[in-house]
C-alpha cells in the first residue's frame, strides 16, 4: 500500500471522528458520505450490513444511484454478486478492473449499475478490529478512471472505522449500558441464538436453551420494550440472595435487524419480604394461571394457596390479588412460569 498524504490522513481523521461519534449506525452512516465522496471523485456511494442469518447485504447508506438502481440493491443478487467479487473476506479494496471475476457476469453491475452509466467503482468488505465482517462500503463513478492507489489505501485505512461506525453490536452494547449494574449479558437474535456484548461476559444461565433464554422470548417479555423479572442463581437453594434480576430490552429496529433483544443479569432487587415460593406464585398469577392450576403446578393445596395469595397481597400493600400482580409486575418481582423448576412441596 502508498503511504498517505497529507489531504488523505486529514480525511482519514475526519472518518475517525465520525466513527466515534455518538448516535446510531444510520446517523453516522449519513455523515461518512462526504468523506467517502473525497476519497475518489465519484457519483454514487454505498454502505450495506450484512445479515448473517439471512445471508444478505442490507443497505445502510445509498446515495447517487437512480431508483432502479436503489431497488438492486435491495435483491438477493446484490448479495450474490458481493460475495463472487470477493468482499466477503478480509482482502484490500478493489476497483472495477481489479475483481476476480469479470465484472459483466455480476448481473447486478451489468444489468443495472452500467446501463444506469456507472463506470468504474471501489469497494471494501467491512470488518471489525476483533475480526467480524459486517457490509460493504464502495463507490461508483460514471467516470471510467479507476481510483488512485492512494484512493485505495485511504480506502483500506478507513474500512476498520467504517466497520466501527455501523457496527449494530455496539449500539445495542450501548443499549445494554442503561442498565448500571448488569454484571453479565447476550444479545438475541432473530433466528433465536446469542450473541455476545462489549464489555460484559456471559453466564450459564445465559446459554442457549437455558429456561432463562426460554423466558426472556415469551410472548409476555415481548411486549414492553423493558421487561424485568426474576431469575433462581441456583435450583439447590431457597435463599433470597441466590436470585438474579433479569432485564429484557429490545433492540431498535435498525438494519440489518437481526438482533432482537438484550438480556442482562443484575443483584435482585429488595423483595419486600416475599420469599421464592411467593415470588412463583405471582409469576402465574401475572401469565393468568386460575388458582386451581397453579397449586395443581405448585403440589400445594387451593386452601393453602389461598393463604400464600392473602400473605403477597399482606406485603405488596394490596386489596385483590389482580392488584399484587400487577404491582409485581411493573417491579419485575415475580419468577415467570418457564423457570420454575420444582414443585412447592418439595421446598416446604
């Protein structure tokens, strides 16, 4: 690769300072146009996320391409084609007249980009500093002079920051970050696996297939864009202080989509008073279990359950136990359904 310029470390600096910028993905990605405009003269830019599940180029940024144009890149077949030229893996940016494969059997370029009178282009696979790939960022001129060395180092420089700026695991980081004392959490995606978070680690109830992650999926945590509830730390323990506060938050619906929810682990909150066995109950009282299935579940009595509902009501300050439930709710102090695991009389 050429050493940079001046004019090219300066512009390099002013994509730096966009990739910190705070905001999301499509903010910062609106800002890069001018700097990528100034990397080679052009009339077009592009920036896409790749979705993994899908296995599809999402575009993030288009700007200069004419409607037809704009709806190729939206198909299958740009997807195709980006990954026969090559930007799939992790190689330096290539011009038009540098792909592995002549440029008019990529159908996106000859039946659309060429009859729309682009010329010449250069593009970069995206990937992050730990090595994810994330996009595409390229740009097409009408004009057939293929892009300086220069132009294609700058390109090079700029892909690791470009990659940061979009980065849809760092938004929803950020995300995660509202929550103070979360000491451990995942992101969910789409097809229902994890996905780590920056700067927390994982946990074993966080696993895939944990009733914790069958819990945090439910129809229930769905509908509030935070959900919080409680979480044994243990199954051989009764203790107040083995519980965790789950806290459910969904991720904004920005491309490429597919992540869905955060779930971050923190020290339970005070109980006021209520202890494991009351906590379950109001767990099915919230999903609308009628009280003979829930001693039927609990291997209690509907006498004795009665008297565990009357003593929650006691200590959530409650006339009906509708108004216990839902005051547990909105506190997240509750156990759902999906993570209890052992029958009341076992425990008593």
């Amino acid at each position: 690769m050429v050493p940079l310029s001046a004019a090219g470390a300066a512009l390099l600096d002013e994509i730096v300072e966009i990739a910190l910028m705070p905001g999301g993905p499509t903010e910062r990605a609106e800002a890069l146009v001018e700097p990528l405009r100034r990397i080679t003269p052009c009339d077009a830019v592009l920036v896409t996320v790749f979705d993994p599940e899908r296995r599809l180029q999402a575009p993030l940024l288009r700007h200069g391409y004419s409607a037809a144009v704009s709806q190729a890149l939206e198909a299958p077949q740009f997807s195709e084609d980006v990954e026969r030229a090559g930007l799939l893996g992790p190689r330096p940016p290539v011009r038009l007249c540098d792909l592995p494969v002549p440029a008019e059997t990529l159908p996106t370029w000859s039946r659309c980009m060429y009859p729309a009178g682009l010329r010449e282009g250069l593009g970069a696979g995206l990937f992050t500093r730990d090595g994810r790939y994330l996009g595409v960022a390229g740009t097409q001129s009408a004009d057939p002079t293929p892009a300086t060395e220069e132009a294609v180092a700058l390109l090079d420089h700029a892909g690791p920051w470009i990659a940061h700026a979009i980065d849809p695991l760092r938004t929803v980081s950020a995300i995660a970050a509202l929550v103070s004392d979360a000491i451990a959490g995942v992101a969910l995606t789409r097809a229902g696996t994890t996905a780590p978070l920056s700067g927390l680690p994982g946990h074993p109830l966080l696993r895939l297939g944990t009733p914790l992650i069958t819990a945090a999926t439910t129809p229930a945590s769905a509908e509030n864009p935070l959900a919080t509830f409680l979480c044994p730390a243990d199954d051989n323990t009764d203790a107040e202080t083995d519980l965790f506060r789950v806290s459910v938050l969904n991720c904004p619906p920005e491309p490429p989509g597919y992540l869905r929810k955060v779930v971050l682990l923190s020290p339970a909150p005070y109980p006021y008073g209520l202890c494991r066995e009351e906590l379950e109950i109001l767990g099915l009282l919230i999903e609308g279990w009628p009280h003979i299935r829930i001693a039927a579940t609990l291997g209690t009595s509907t006498p004795l359950l009665a008297d565990c509902i009357h003593k929650i009501q006691t200590k959530l300050h409650a006339t009906s136990h509708h108004l216990a439930a839902a005051r547990a709710l909105r506190r997240g102090l509750y156990v759902p359904a999906a993570l209890i695991t052992r029958a009341l009389s076992e425990r008593c």
